[in-house]
C-alpha cells in the first residue's frame, strides 16, 4: 500500500480509478460524484431517485453508470454491484452517503416501522454496501472508504431527530472496526458534516429565520455548503491522506 508521496497527491491519483457514491444524484453525494468525474474518476451512481439519476446521467454521459438502488435491501446492493463490476471491472473507492433523516419523532413516540426504515437506511445500507465493495475486485492496492456520520452523533442533533443521531453514532463505531479490518489494504475513515444547506433539510432551511439561528452558533457563521464537504470526502478517498485510517473528520464551521 505504499506509495510515493508525489503519486498520492498529483493531480491525475483518480484518473480511470472506479468510485462508488450511494446517494449519489443530490446533494453532497451529487457533489463528490461530479468532482470525482471532474478528476477523472469513473463513478457508479446510486440513488432511489431516477429523475435526478437521468439529470448525473446527462452531465456525464459514460464516465457515470447510474442504478436505482434501495441500499436497504442486500439483494439489490449485491446485484447492483455485480453489474457494476461488469461494466467497470471493478471498484476502488467508495462513499457511503445514502441516508434519511426520517419522520421527527422523539424516543416516546417512535414507532417500530419509522425506526426500522431509519436504521435500514441509514446503518444497514453501510454494512451491506461495505461487504460488497470489499468482495468487488481491484486492481489498487489503495482502496479507500469515506462514511458519512454526522456531528448529530455527539450533540443529539435536533429534538425529534433521536433515530438520526443514533445511526450517525453508530456509523462512527463502524468506521473505526472497519478501518482495523481492512489494515492494510483499504482505508476507512468518516465525515460528520454539520449544518449543510442541501435538500434533505429544505424543510427547516425554507424559513430564513431558522438559518439565521443555525448560523448564529456556528464559529463560522454560515451553514456549509454540498461542495465544502465534497472537498474533504475526495481528499479522505485520495491517496494525499495515504496514512489516514480510522478517524471522524468534522466539516462543521467550527461547532
């Protein structure tokens, strides 16, 4: 797995490797597939939404292999990366990204079928999507995974939000053991983005009162943007953290 320092960090590490966004049509997963594409990656694309898979699809024409994909459901991850396989040869870098924040609920008022959609979503996915990629060959001896957690995972996010925040702790418990199993020959490591102004949340973010008070206990002042935790999520994948392994990375304005 060792590698000159110069290959780690040029500017051609992705050229013709093979990622694999889950999520990958909006938001920050949209923003790592088209800055992984714009470094010369060849990425597979999954989400839940064909529309906007059809949208990556036409911005990038044969560098992406988009699929409809319920993460969820083994099955379907297990066929979706064979056919993945099939057409790139193989997988060299993934990001976990799928996730749901689910219906806010607090722990007195969860119901069984809300929290099994939001741990299915958002923690099986990982374990399921994680087996596949580890099974799924390459021609690296650098393969890398980035997880996304979330500073909910230490700060219990917002009221209502406790299955959320629950899955986000637990995907940084995952990336740990992870990390040790796969040592040497992949790198495992995590983001816990905060506030970042993208769809999942449109809900709050439609009244700027509530950004406006977001903002405010932020250091920075501002909520993050898809694009800022992209940046940190490719430099996790790339060969420039080549000794990084294991570790929850913060992209959260200082919070």
């Amino acid at each position: 797995m060792q590698q000159s320092h110069s290959a780690a960090t040029s500017v051609g590490y992705f050229q013709d490797r093979v990622a694999l966004v889950t999520g990958g049509a909006s938001g920050i997963g949209r923003a790592v597939t088209d800055k992984l594409v714009g470094l010369g990656a060849r990425v597979g694309v999954w989400d839940i939404n064909a529309e906007r898979l059809a949208e990556c699809r036409t911005a990038h024409g044969d560098r992406v292999m988009t699929a409809v994909v319920n993460v969820a459901e083994r099955k379907a991850v297990d066929a979706a990366m064979e056919a993945l396989v099939a057409n790139f040869g193989g997988v060299d870098h993934l990001l976990n990204n799928a996730g749901i924040i689910g219906t806010r609920m607090t722990a007195e008022d969860m119901n069984e079928l809300e929290l099994d959609r939001v741990l299915s979503v958002n923690l099986k996915s990982a374990f399921y999507v994680s087996s596949a990629f580890i099974r799924a060959p390459s021609a690296r001896e650098d393969r890398s995974v980035v997880n996304l957690s979330s500073i909910a995972a230490r700060t219990g996010g917002m009221v209502g939000n406790i299955a959320y925040a629950t899955t986000k702790g637990a995907i940084a418990s995952f990336t740990v053991a992870l990390a040790k199993e796969l040592a040497p020959k992949a790198r495992v490591n995590a983001l816990a983005p905060g506030v970042i102004n993208t769809e999942i949340q449109q809900d709050v973010f439609a009244d700027p009162a509530n950004i406006e008070a977001m903002a405010s206990v932020i250091p920075l002042k501002r909520l993050g943007t898809a694009a800022e935790v992209a940046d940190a999520a490719v430099w996790l994948l790339s060969g420039a953290a080549s000794y990084i392994t294991g570790v929850v990375v913060d992209v959260s304005g200082g919070r």
